[in-house]
C-alpha cells in the first residue's frame, strides 16, 4: 500500500469511529476523539461532558465500546480512557450539538445562533463563527454566518489552534447543518507582542556569569600600568630648565 492510500484509509477509519462513538455517546456529551497507535496497541481517547455514562456500571459500556472497535473497525488491542471537558464552550462539537438540539425543539435558527456566540463569547474565547445551512425559511437553501471576536481565516493560528466542528440535523424541510469555528483564549499570535519588564532568572545567572571575568580582569589592569605614571615626574626638571633659560636671557638683557 502506497503512504497517500494509507493515510486516506486511517482518516477514513477515524471519521466512521467519530460517527459511530457520535451515536453511541450521544447522552453522555460526546465531544470528541483522538486515537494514537502505541506498541501495546491503540490508545483511544474519548472527551465527553459526563465521563460517568460512558464508562458504566462497573465499566460495563466502555468493555463494550472496545469489543465493537475491535470487531467493527479492526482495531488491534483498543485500550480506552475517558477524559472530561473541563469547559463545554470552547468544544466545537459540543456547540455545534447544543444547536442542533435546539433546532430539533424547534427553536428558531438565529435565536439558537446568537445564544451559542454568546455562550462561547462569555467564556472567554478570542473568537467564534457559527453557520447554520440548509432550507431555514424558505424551499430554496441558504446559509446565515454569526461571527464575533478575533477570528483568522488563514496562517498557522487558524490551522493550529482553532477548533471546528460539523454537525447535521433532520427536519421537516430537510437537512440542515451546523459549522462551528473557535479560536480558544490561549492561542497565540505573531503580530501580537509582550513586553517583558524583567529579565528571567536564566538569563541572570547567565549574565551574571559572564560579567565576572571582566571584573577580574578590570582589577588587574591597575597593577600593570602602574609604569605610565613615572613620566609626570620627569617632565619637571623640563620646566624648571625653561624657567632657567628665561632668567638667563632676562639677566644677558
């Protein structure tokens, strides 16, 4: 297998094991999943909002999750853990799956829209965008955008900090479908830059280290010029000469 065939395949894999866990821990607050291949095995790591439904009554649901990754997706010795979402507004998934829950209520779609931005906005993100697609009002689709906040589009900030997530609902009309993209607070830009008053204590004992040799060789440089000073002595017998030669001159007169 060529390494382009391999990697289609794994990304393939990855989103048919995002779905089905989608379906399964849909009660649990299901916010995603990364997997990491180990040489025991396959490390799976699940983040929902309620990590108590996901592992059971004595572990009952999280034995079963593994038997059926190892049946349905031939995943090789799947050691599961489970890790909460300590704050539920800067998941993407989890957003994007508050709306579409609200819009199967039958909450209207821009009431849903501006009450998840600013959930999101009010827990501190640096910025969000919301876009809700489908058949919203009329027969013909359309799409509406709710933006707020810093929000890049393109550079290494928006490939490596921000979170997406897409979700899609049923309705009467049809399908409808939930984008959600945020840049979590501690991300970090180029353009913006910090002004550090101190210095940190590496770079002190560096400094400090390096400042040493020069004081000893400052406290040498006194003892071998010491010789520079005995010309000022000779210089006087010069000027008594001349106050000789003046008188003499004086006295020929």
């Amino acid at each position: 297998m060529s390494i382009v065939k391999r990697f289609i395949t794994e990304s393939i894999k990855k989103t048919e094991i995002d779905e089905f866990l989608q379906r399964k821990l849909e009660r649990a607050g299901y916010g995603g999943v990364t997997i990491s291949k180990t040489p025991l095995g396959t490390h799976v790591v699940i983040y929902a909002m309620r990590p108590g439904l996901v592992i059971g009554r004595g572990g009952e649901t999280i034995k079963d999750l593994a038997t059926s990754l190892e049946e349905n997706f031939k995943i090789t010795n799947p050691q599961i853990s489970v890790s909460e979402i300590e704050v539920p507004e800067f998941n993407a998934y989890v957003v994007a799956s508050r709306i579409a829950s609200a819009l199967q209520r039958g909450v209207h779609f821009r009431r849903a829209g501006f009450w998840a931005l600013n959930q999101v906005m009010d827990a501190g993100a640096l910025g969000a965008e919301i876009v809700i697609s489908g058949k919203l009002r009329t027969e013909r689709a359309r799409f509406e955008k709710f933006r707020a906040g810093y929000f890049p589009r393109c550079g290494e900030p928006a490939l490596k900090y921000m979170k997406k997530a897409e979700v899609h609902v049923q309705l009467k009309p049809g399908i409808i479908g939930v984008r959600v993209k945020i840049m979590p607070p501690d991300a970090q830009f180029p353009d913006k830059i910090q002004i550090i008053s101190e210095l940190p204590p590496e770079e002190k004992t560096e400094e400090t280290t390096a400042e040493a040799p020069q004081k000893q060789k400052a406290a040498e440089q006194p003892e071998t010029e010491q010789s520079p000073i005995e010309p000022e002595t000779e210089e006087q017998p010069v000027e008594q000469e001349t106050s000789e030669t003046g008188e003499s001159e004086e006295a020929k007169e």
